[in-house]
C-alpha cells in the first residue's frame, strides 16, 4: 500500500468529485486517478523508472506535479522539485548532485532545461507535450509501502551548498493527519494553494492533505493578489497559508476591508517571523491568523496554533503537532525547565530519512534520534512554544530562505574584497533584506553596484543583496570567528540608509 491508494480510494467514494481545480478546469477524482495511472506506466516503460529513480520536476504550479508525486510513490521513485526561481549553476549542482532520470518541464521552462541537460544522462519530457490517454497496463499495487522514501526537496545549507531532504511517505502521510488536525479539515473543504511547489510547505500543509482528505485543491501557477480574492470569493475558499509577504500584499489592496471572506475559516502562515501587528490586522477582518513551525526536514509542520485558540495565543507558533513530540535542551543536551530557552529538538514520523549523499551531515542532524533544529526557543506553561531566534545564517526573505554562506562564499572570489559577511536586517515588506558587510582592499575601491553585480548569474535574485555597507574591519572573538550578533545590531543601527563609499 502507498500514497496513490488515497486517491483510488476516493475515486470510488466520491468519483465525479473535483480533486484539484487549476485554471478553469476541474479534475475529478476518478480523472486524476485515471492520470496517476498513465504517468506511472509511461515513466517505467519509457524511462525505466522504478525504486529508487528519482524524477524532477521544473515549472510553475500544475496538476501534473501532484500526479507525478503519486506516480512515483506507486514506483517507490521520488520526486523532486527544483525551485524555478534558481540560475542555471545552481540547477546544475543540484542535478549533479541526485542524478534524477527524468526531468518533466513545463514549456515555459524548456529551453533553461535543455541548457542545465545537455550533457547529462537526464532526460526532458515537455508537460504540455504529455498524453494522459489511457494505457493498457496498469502499474501493479502493493509494491512499494510507506516505508519508501517519496520525496527530494533541496534547500540551502549553512555551508552555503543545497542539501537534499529525502521524506518518505510515512513523513507525508503523518504531516497529513497533523494537518488535517491542525485545520480540523475534512473533505468538505476547498484549500487554495499560491506557495510554489518547490517548498515542501506549498506541498504539504495544506495542498498534500485536503487531498488525503478527499476534498478539493484549487491550485495557482503563480501567486496574484487579484487572482487570490477572486479565488476565495468564486471558489468558497475554506483555507489558505500565505506567508508575511503575500498577507502584507492583500492589506495593501483596496479589496481587504470590502472582500466576502465568508467560508474562510483561517489562514495559515510561517517560514519566518510573523509580527504581532500584522496578526492583529488579519484578526481584526475576523479570520484566525494560524502559526507553524517546522521546516523541510520536518515534512514541516512541528507545532502549530488551530483556529480555536489563535486569536487568545499570538506570538506563539503553538503546540507540539498531534503527531510529534519536541524538547527544548541547552548546550549540554539536557531538557530545559518551561519557560528556559534552548535549542528546539523534533521527532516523529515526519521527520526526514536523511540529507541526500550526507550521511555525516544526517548523524548529526538526527544525533539521539531527535532532529536538531538549530532553532532557539521556549516552552510556556501552557505548552506553547514560542521561537526566539533562528539558525544564525538565515535570512528569510519574502518567505525564501537565504544563507549567507552562499553569498560570502562568492564575494570571497573577488580579488578586491578582503573579507566579508552577510546577515539580515528587519524589513517591513519582505520579513527581512539580505544585507552584504563587506571589508574591500587597501588601496582599492567598489561600489555597491559592483559587488550586486557578483552574484548575477550565480544566485536567484532574491538571494542578491538589497543593501552593501562597506566597513574597515569585521567584529570577530578571540577565536577569530565574525560576531553577527554584533554585525545585525550595527546592520539594524544604520537602519534604511545605505552607504555608499569607496574605501582606499
């Protein structure tokens, strides 16, 4: 038995209900089981797929990710979303690094495709291209379990190069129920999805569970604030997530105040800290402004607020998911007393397998069987948790992880710069902006444009600096390592001015 069978087993309890609506068209779910069918023939007899292959995916939201996703859990393959928003480079170390057998490609996206391929053994098959027409031979069931591993999601490290996350379909299948706990989601609910799928959190929090659940995905290419309120006003949107962002776009219209949020029960939001004005602004239009924590490796969700006691409980990400279990430890690795600080530890079934080709990397994720976040924060009373810092390194930016590593590691290339460090400074819009400190050679001058311009075509543009200050010398300790603690708080001092100067 695998994920699939989710899906046939509706097809036969609801079987002319729509699984997932995407633009203007519905999918039943006896047609996306029929789908499923098809996509897993053709990549086994095709492109000999089977255990273990992995299968990628390049393109906006669509349907087709989720029958692949499906596909491979009744092959025992994987799947693996690349996040379109990367360069080229950065596409390609990623398939060098997992080797995957196949590439579907929304056409948009072909040509980039051929580029990061064309000399690789992996092979592209065009989405638009893709007959979905009934083939004789089905897959045969009960070949693979939950036990097998399902899913690849790369996300950057701290040492500044992409680690593959391997879940497998118990982590999806728990993360499922923990959602549908979370949300108290039924079949009878209508989830709309706007995060790209190349984030565990577009699959998983909500998307992968209504669909457990057998109610309907509305599913958008891309995220459009329009697009959004049309969405859950036509199509009686019972949830959504939307990371700060994307909720800060929504005030921003002029249809926040007037908009019919009648069947909207709450809305889900993460991936960065969220402030206690904006929760409140979403409180005061009557919608439950629901908090999770958790992270790829955790399938995510980790703790979560539920729409009884978000509005009584803001600033924490909530309790510890239904199905999974936390700790708070100091340095020692002892358990803290409530309301002591600590590194934040998770285990449950959805936590991942391991990182893709690091087992050194997996032993001290996984150290004592629980997963070591990196995170700092505590425990109430109550039970709550409330997050207090991140891994250092991080920068979330528009809901998009950034670790300055990757940065720092290519201005240290430049002959001109001496050193460098990058860290993230608050920003009213964007949750953060990556903030690059750089020490430039005696004798020598740059300008913020010059150093910018370092990262084009190397790094996503969202991972670019939006600000350069130039500085004589990095705060270091006695060990010699750069003190960003003391580098945010002169970061955060200079606030919006930027400075703009040559050093000689």
């Amino acid at each position: 038995m695998d994920i699939s069978t989710w899906i046939d087993r509706h097809a036969v309890f609801t079987p002319d209900k729509t699984a997932i609506r995407f633009d203007g068209k519905d999918i039943s779910y006896t047609d996306l089981a029929k789908q499923i069918d098809v996509l897993a023939v053709i990549l086994r007899d095709d492109f000999s797929v089977g255990r273990g292959t992995r299968v990628g995916f390049l393109g906006h939201n669509h349907p087709v990710f989720f029958v692949l996703l499906f596909a491979c859990a009744r092959l025992g393959a994987i799947a693996m979303p690349l996040n379109w928003r990367l360069e080229a480079v950065e596409h390609k170390e990623i398939l060098l690094d997992c080797s995957p057998a196949v590439l579907l490609v929304e056409f948009r996206f072909e040509a980039h495709a051929r580029l990061i391929c064309h000399d690789l053994p992996t092979k592209i098959l065009i989405i638009d291209e893709l007959s979905m027409e009934t083939r004789d031979q089905r897959v045969k069931e009960n070949i693979t379990t939950y036990d097998d591993p399902v899913l690849l999601c790369y996300t950057s490290g701290a040492t500044g190069r992409p680690k593959g996350v391997v879940l497998d379909q118990n982590a999806l299948f728990y993360n499922s129920v923990n959602s549908s706990h979370m949300h108290g989601m039924t079949g009878d609910d209508v989830v709309l999805c706007t995060l790209p799928l190349f984030h565990v959190g577009g699959i998983n929090i909500q998307s992968l569970p209504v669909l457990h659940q057998g109610g309907t995905l509305v599913l958008h290419a891309v995220f459009d604030v329009a697009l959004t309120y049309h969405s859950i006003e036509q199509d009686r949107i019972t949830h959504l997530v939307l990371v700060p962002t994307q909720i800060i776009a929504m005030i921003a219209d002029y249809r926040w105040s007037g908009a019919d949020f009648g069947t909207l029960r709450a809305i889900a939001t993460g991936s960065t800290v969220v402030s206690t004005n904006l929760i409140e602004k979403v409180h005061l239009r009557g919608i439950p402004l629901i908090q999770v924590y958790g992270s790829t490796e955790t399938a995510p969700l980790v703790t979560y607020l539920t729409v009884d006691n978000a509005m009584e409980n803001v600033g924490s990400v909530g309790k510890a998911a239904i199905h999974c279990e936390i700790r708070i430890v100091d340095n020692k690795g002892d358990d803290v007393e409530s309301c002591g600080t600590g590194e934040i530890l998770v285990r449950g079934p959805n936590v991942m397998c391991h990182y893709w080709n690091a087992p050194k990397r997996t032993a001290e994720a996984l150290a004592g069987g629980w997963f070591h976040t990196g995170d700092v924060g505590y425990l109430d009373d109550n039970g709550f948790l409330f997050v207090s810092d991140r891994k250092k390194d991080m920068i979330i930016s528009g809901g998009e992880n950034v670790y300055s590593a990757e940065l720092e590691n290519i201005m240290a290339e430049c002959r001109s710069i001496v050193e460098t460090a990058v860290v993230g400074r608050s920003d009213a819009t964007w949750g953060e902006i990556v903030v690059a400190v750089v020490v430039v050679q005696q004798g020598q001058s740059m300008s913020e444009t010059e150093v910018i311009k370092l990262f084009d075509g190397r790094l996503a543009r969202y991972k670019h600096p939006r600000q350069v200050v130039f500085s004589d010398a990095l705060p270091r300790n006695a060990m010699g390592k750069v003190e960003k603690d003391i580098l945010r708080k002169q970061v955060a001092d200079i606030a919006d001015v930027t400075i703009k100067r040559s050093v000689g």
